[in-house]
C-alpha cells in the first residue's frame, strides 16, 4: 500500500511516511485507499495484537516491514485493552479503557507502535541512519508516551522539550524520569514556545545532518493506524459476543484518536455511530453546526490534554468525507464546560464507585445526555483515555479520595527525575543534544 498528502498525490511507501512525519507539501499522509473487512476475515485471531496485526496488514503489504508486523504488534501492543460493561445500568454500556499503558494513558498505543516501526525501518538502514533523534515538544501526555516508547531502543535517541512549570508533577516526573538515550528539557515559557523550537530544530539544515531529526507527533500516520485497529478489536469483540455493532463517544482534542475511529468504521468494522465530545474548545462542533471551519486560540479547561482549537486531523476527516455534510452523516460532536465535567466525575462515582479522569468525563457525560431512545438503541462505547491518577490534582478533590497509581505509573514515580532548564533558543537546544 502507497500514502499519500491530504495536499496531493505523490506516493510514497509506509516507511518514508512514518519517517517524515508530515508530508513535503505540509499536508498529512493517508492511505492511498482503504482495505475494506468483513468480520469473518478475523475468524481464528483472538486477543489485540492478533486482530491488530490482521487489520493493518493490507497498509504494510509491500513494505519492508510486512513480515515483521506481527512482531511489531505483539511486542508494542503488549497490555490490556479492555471493555468493561458498566454494572447496573438500564441500557447496554461498556468503557473501553485504553489506559493500561506505561504512561496510563491512550497515547502508549501510537507511541510504542510508533517506536516499534521505526526502529526496524532504521535498522533496515533504508530510510534513515542511526541514531535519529526524535524531537517532541509536548504539554503534558504525549511527551511522557514517546519518551517511554523510545526508552532504550536501539539506534534512537530522544529530545522531549516540555514547558517549564505548567505541567502538572506527575506529568513532569513521566518526563524526566528516563535517561539514557532520552534527554528531558525544561523550557522557559509556554507549549507554543516549544513547539516553535521543535519547528525550527526541524527546519535547520545542520542539526538533521548532524542528528537525523524525526518527528513523533500525533498526525504521525504511525500513531493513528494502531489507534484504528483498537477500533477495529473493540467492535469485533462486541460482535461476535452478541451479533451486533457498537456505537463510540470518543473525547477529542487533536481528533487523532476520533479520526481512528472513523477510519474503522470506513474500513467496514461492525461501527454503528460516533460522536466526539470535546471540552470548551468547540471548533469542532461549531463547524458541524454551521458548516464554516474556524480555527481559534486554545483554552485552558480541566481536560487539558484537549485544549486543542484547530484539531490538526481535521484535514484527513475533510479529505475523506468531502465536505461537511460528508462529515455529518459519519459523526456528531458536543462540547461539555469544566462545571459539567466536575459534575460527571462526582456522579459517575457515585453510581458505581469508579473514578475517571476528566477527559473520560466528556464522553461519559454525553452518553447521559442521549436520549432514552438513543441509548436503548445499541451498545454504546465510551471511550477512556487515561486513567485518573494522571490528573489526580483535579480529582482527588473533587472525590475527597486518594487514587493511587496503577502499578505500571507508580513504579516510574519512584524512579529519579533529571533534567535540564533552558531558554526557547535553539542554540541552548544545540549545545544540550
Ligand atoms: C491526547 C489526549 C486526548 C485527545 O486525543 P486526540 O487524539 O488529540 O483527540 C484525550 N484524552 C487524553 C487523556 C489525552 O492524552
């Protein structure tokens, strides 16, 4: 299978899209068409790392890792997925929680998929020559996920710049407690600033030639496809246990882990509707109301890992669907406020004693607003993305309870934190790496 730019049509194979990140003309890689599956075709694949392997074949075939993709799931994909039914309720719902990763929260799934097909390509020595180093500028989760991905692997290193003193302490610890081959830098002001400083370092002609600079952002096409093949697994499980289709509400901000969703749909897994709930930035359901798409500035709000005002996968969903009616007749969106978002963390727990963060809390929410109709008309799937413990600063309070980490985040609480201060300039950038 070829990819291509959202922007044009210039193939490439998946190695090079997986390397480059963005595609030249600044537009983001898809496949050049999608596979279609029925759900026989995962007859005599069980568990995730199977069905996943099965699923994104069809996107590797042809490539020089088409025969390591089965080790490539079973070694990245390696914890649990699963869907838990919610206890007690009057209508069918599960949560799939796609937390039980190192960093406890979904982006552990694209981060070690991405790690893992990265280190074959650079050991195939086509594309790349080690060491790369991997640049990521984060405000919070997504640096945690790739540096824990890329954590001893060979012929990488990896630069995490993070904004000094707006990240919560458990999200600075997951950015700094690693070593090795990853370097943890502390910048002077805020997420734009150090993302314009992972721009710059990519656009400077002498730090790719002294260090082969690659990008592990969330529009890496490496990241999505195995957020689809969760899609894919969840739905596939519901089916062959009861013969029916699921419907998705999936908290969205960059619309990576949304737009995986739509792919699977698309690609013919037993989905029936989706929804994105957002928190108080609302581009995106302003625009499936009005049909005009206006990016804002971000606002802070209590799921601060969807304070996204111009979700950068809009591009792949206008480019699949065509216009916005396209997209109306795939998906439906909502935005839920801070107060709504403390209120569904304080009444999810008393129904069943479950504490989510408050991302999850968007989608939950909305599944309470469907109407009677709605939710008795299938099974519904709400999509949680990272485990409470993660924003225990907001949570605790709001529960008068302590969440403790789960063991897989407690244990990179206890290792030491080390990391250097610097200014937004890419020289003090230079001098570190
Ligand atoms: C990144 C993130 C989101 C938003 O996902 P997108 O793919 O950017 O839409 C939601 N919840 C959590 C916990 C996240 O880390």
């Amino acid at each position: 299978m070829k990819f291509v730019s959202t922007r044009s049509a210039d193939p490439v194979g998946i190695e090079r899209a997986i390397m480059s990140g963005t595609a030249p003309d600044g537009g983001l890689y898809v496949p050049e068409s999608l596979p279609h599956f029925s759900v026989t075709d995962f007859d005599g694949s069980e568990g995730f790392a199977p069905i996943a392997a099965r699923f994104l074949a069809p996107f590797f075939a042809g490539s020089s890792l088409a025969d390591g993709l089965a080790g490539i799931c079973t070694r990245a994909l390696n914890f649990p997925i699963p869907l838990r039914r919610l206890p007690d309720e009057p209508a069918e719902v599960s949560v799939l929680e796609l937390f039980h990763g190192p960093t406890a929260a979904f982006k552990d799934v694209g981060a070690r998929f991405l790690a893992a097909t990265m280190v074959d390509i650079i050991a195939g020595g086509i594309y790349a020559q080690p060491p790369v180093t991997v640049i990521v500028a984060t405000s919070g989760d997504t640096g945690g996920a790739v540096a824990a991905a890329f954590h001893r692997q060979p012929g990488t290193r990896v630069i995490v710049l993070f904004p000094d003193g707006r990240v919560s302490p458990r999200q600075q610890h997951q950015l700094t407690c690693w070593g090795d081959n990853v370097i943890s830098l502390a910048v002077r002001g805020e997420f734009d600033d150090c993302q314009r400083l992972a721009k710059a370092a990519f656009a400077s002609d002498t730090l790719n030639a002294a260090h082969n600079l690659v990008s592990a952002n969330s529009i890496n096409v490496g990241r999505l496809l195995p957020q689809a093949a969760y899609y894919a697994a969840s739905s596939l499980e519901h089916y062959r246990a009861t013969g029916t289709a699921s419907s998705y509400i999936v908290p969205t901000g960059n619309l990576g882990n949304g737009f995986a969703c739509v792919w699977a749909k698309r690609m013919g897994m037993p989905i029936d509707r989706i929804r994105f709930a957002t928190n108080d930035n609302t581009t995106i359901p302003d625009f499936l109301r009005s049909g005009k798409y206006q990016p804002r500035a971000s606002r802070a709000t209590l799921a601060s890992a969807m304070d996204v005002g111009d979700p950068s996968n809009m591009e792949r969903l206008r480019a699949l669907c065509g216009d916005v009616d396209g997209i109306r007749d795939l998906v439906s969106a909502q935005s839920v406020d801070d107060d709504t978002i403390r209120a569904t963390i304080q009444d999810e727990y008393q129904r069943h004693g479950i504490a989510w963060c408050p991302h999850t809390a968007t989608g939950l929410h909305i599944y309470r607003q469907l109407s009677d109709a709605d939710r008795a008309s299938g099974h519904w799937i709400v999509v949680a993305t990272a485990h409470a413990a993660k924003f225990d600063t907001i949570v605790e309070p709001l529960l008068g309870i302590r969440i403790e980490p789960p063991p897989e985040l407690a244990a990179l609480l206890d290792w030491p934190a080390d990391f250097a201060t610097i200014d937004a300039d890419l020289a003090q950038v230079e001098r570190l790496i």
